[in-house]
C-alpha cells in the first residue's frame, strides 16, 4: 500500500528551480524520507543512483579521497552501473550524516556541478553535526523536512469520498459549516487517525490487518529503535539521562498543565543536567519543545520564558502507545480517556502547526489563571489557538485572553463544526492541516 506525500510537490519544485542546490531532506527516523526520495526518482527522473552511507560503507573511502562531483559522478556510474546525466539522474545519498565527507561534496556539487539533482536524507544529522570533526557545506544546500504522516494525507487511504469532499471545501475557502453527514464522518475519521498516528508503517498495518495490537507492536518497535539511536549519537555519560527523559516524558504531558518538570523525570534532578539530553531529543526531530510567554508581543520569541516550556512527541500515535491507552478508549470514548484525550488532541493539534509554520509555536498563561495551548506569529499578527478535545467549547481562558488583548483573530479547535463570530473562528479537529488556508 502506497501513501502519497504531499511533500512530492515540494521536491517538484525544488527540481525545477533554476536556483537548486543539492537538497537535504530531514526529519525524524522511519517518517519516510528513504521512501519519497526514491519514489520521487522514480516519477520525475529517468534514473537514480541510491547510496545507503549506514548500509553501504565501502564507498567512504572514495568520498574521503576526493570532493571533485565529477570524480565522484565517475565513480558512481560505474560501481552502480548507471549512465549518471546531469538533469535526467537523481543521485540519493541516505543516511549522509554517517559520511561527513560526502556532507561536504555538497558544497562542490553545488559549485561546480550544479546541474546535476543531488537529494540527501538525513535523520539525526543536527546531532551528527555536534561530533568532533563535523562540518556542514552553509550556504550551498536547501532545506525540505518530511514529518509522520497528516491527517489530510491519511485521510484519502481510509474514505476517498471523504477525502474529494475535503478538498472541495478547501478549495472553495470559505468558513461555511461542513454538511453534518460529511462532518460526523469526518469525526470518526479523525478519532481512527489519533488512534494510528502518523508514522508509515504503523499506518499501513492498520490499513491491512485492522489489528491494534499489531498498531502497537511497530509502534514499539519504532519507540525501540529511538532508544537505539541513543548510544550511536550521544556521550556515553548522557545516555542513562536520555534514556530517563525519553522513558518519562508522557508523566509530564499527563499532567493537567503539560509543563515539563524534571523532578518527573528523576527526584531532585536540576534543569543542568537535564538540558543537553532536551535538547538531543529536540534537535533529532522526537519531541517539540514550546515556550511559555506571557506578555504577547511581536515577536512572541523574544517574550519567551526559556525555563518554562513543554515537550511532546513527533507523532500523537507513538504518544497514545506510550501512554499504554488502547485504542478502544479513543474510539468508544469511555471515562478513562476522558484523562488523556486532551493531551493527545494538543499533540495532534501541534503537530499540524508545525508543518505549516514551522517551530515556533508557543502558549500563553497568565498566572495561574488561565492559559492558551497554543499560539504564534502569522502575517504580523499573533493569533492564539484554543485546543478542546471535545464538543464542549466553554472557557475562560481564551475569553481573558480576548479581553485583555484584543486580538485580530482568535482560533479554537474542537470537535463542533465550522463556525464564525466576529474575531473568533471555531474549526472542527479535522481542519487542523488546513490552518493556513483558512485563516488567510
């Protein structure tokens, strides 16, 4: 079963661009990146040359000896046995950051071949980077992140129907309430996805088999291999604390406030001893790190408060597996997830944040009194996003926070459908991935 990637559209663009440079795609592990470069090669080029630096270590040596692209090109045309053309081949370089050298011949394909498509995955690379020795071509590389799967692209794999209406109603831009059949399908739809989460092959084993308990077996699997990581990219005397962090990490989003206390993660642990394991956790892409502001100014990223902030994960399915909730506690809402529903709807809700503005997202409290989950810097404008996992849209939060600062526009997001007044729009949960569109 394939999943198409709406990042397909950006590498287009990227190939066309008369500006390309050789393209870095990141993002956390087993999102998908080996995947789409490979199916991008496959659409838009006539061939492509895929070497694997963590598989394929006999190459090293090669890019160890010489930068020259055409050297390299040479080499590769003939150890893979591909005809290499400038334009027409796609060379892939996946995991590059086990390979420093090839790293930096980015910085030569760029100058002296630029002609010639060069695509890089990189899972840890910002960490790889903080290894004595590394180095980084500035300057000569673009940028493109893959995140886990969205809603909107999970969405046409479980009802096309659904999914041709959605994007219908996008196109046409308006606030209008969606029609109640397509909007309580659409519920459901969304309660499944928060369920699977947005990691590939957690996705396509549901699809498949319909089986939880095989959801949360890769789920494991995947929440393993993280672990695994740690020992390869980290100084060995970090490593008990990373694990502990990453062990722990849902007791903090557990609570009724989120906020990340590191006494959670061990008795008496200080904010110094912890830092470098956040901040790896942050760097690689596993969690998302939001800062605490309270006085909400542009731009919001210099009123925050750097000691205050919360953490969640990539993906809100890997969250609800560590949480140990079965999905049936989603999907039949029973009391018991009356307690995480909202944790995992902020996750969810992040997430989508994420991929359409990118990092910097923050949240509002004033005292002890009242708190916005979520907010952020929007065409000259903050706009403050209230997150409510249910139909029930009462608050004082966001009413105080109206109050006091008058903003343009506010956002809440809850399971009620579509609905406007004056500066407040209300948007069902199943909208989140469209934000950007819809609040223009």
């Amino acid at each position: 079963m394939k999943i198409e990637r709406d990042i397909l559209n950006n590498l287009e663009k990227w190939k066309d661009s008369p500006y390309r440079k050789p393209l870095v795609l990141q993002g956390a592990r087993q999102v998908g990146k080996s995947f789409v470069l490979k199916e991008f090669g496959e659409q838009y080029f006539e061939n492509c040359c895929y070497i694997n630096f963590d598989f394929e270590k006999e190459h090293k040596p090669e890019f160890a000896k010489t930068k020259d692209p055409a050297r390299l090109v040479s080499y590769l045309s003939v150890v893979k046995g591909i005809d290499i053309k400038p334009e027409t081949t796609l060379i892939i370089f996946d995991e590059i950051q086990e390979c420093n050298d090839a790293l930096n011949s980015l910085k030569y394909f760029n100058e002296l071949m630029p002609g010639q498509a060069v695509a890089c995955a990189g899972s840890l690379l910002g960490v790889a980077l903080k290894r004595e020795g590394s180095s980084f071509p500035v300057g000569n590389v673009d940028f493109l992140t893959l995140f886990p799967v969205s809603f909107s692209e999970f969405l046409p794999l479980f009802n096309k129907t659904l999914s041709g209406f959605l994007q219908k109603y996008i196109h046409v831009k308006k606030r209008d309430p969606i029609p109640e059949i397509f909007h309580s399908q659409l519920i459901e739809a969304y309660k499944l996805y928060l369920c699977c989460g947005g990691m590939p092959e957690t996705l396509v084993r549901y699809l498949e088999t319909k089986n939880w308990r095989d959801v949360d077996k890769v789920n494991n699997q995947i929440l393993t291999a993280y672990t695994l990581d740690f020992a390869k990219h980290i100084d060995s005397k970090d490593i008990p604390r990373l694990h502990r962090l990453w062990q722990n990490i849902q007791d903090n989003l557990a609570k009724e406030d989120r906020k990340f206390r590191y006494a959670l993660v061990e008795k008496n642990a200080r904010a110094r001893e912890y830092e470098n394991a956040v901040e790896w956790l942050t760097i690689s892409g596993l969690v998302y790190r939001t800062f605490q502001v309270q006085t909400p100014r542009l731009p919001l990223a210099a009123y925050k408060n750097s000691s205050a902030f919360k953490l969640y994960l990539v993906d809100s399915g890997l969250l609800r597996t560590k949480l140990r909730l079965s999905p049936l506690t989603i999907l039949q809402g029973d009391k018991f997830f009356t307690e995480f529903k909202g944790v995992l709807t902020e996750n969810y809700v992040l997430q989508s944040l994420v991929r359409q503005f990118g990092n910097d997202i923050f949240y509002w409290t004033s005292g002890n009194q009242a708190e916005i989950e979520f907010m952020l810097d929007f065409n000259n404008r903050i706009i403050p996003f209230e997150v409510k996992s249910s139909m029930s849209i009462k608050s004082r939060s966001l009413s105080e926070y109206r109050k006091k600062n008058q903003p343009e526009l506010s956002v809440r997001l809850s399971l009620k459908n579509v609905e406007e007044n004056d500066d407040l729009v209300n948007l069902p949960l199943y909208l989140a991935d469209y934000i950007s569109l819809l609040i223009i």
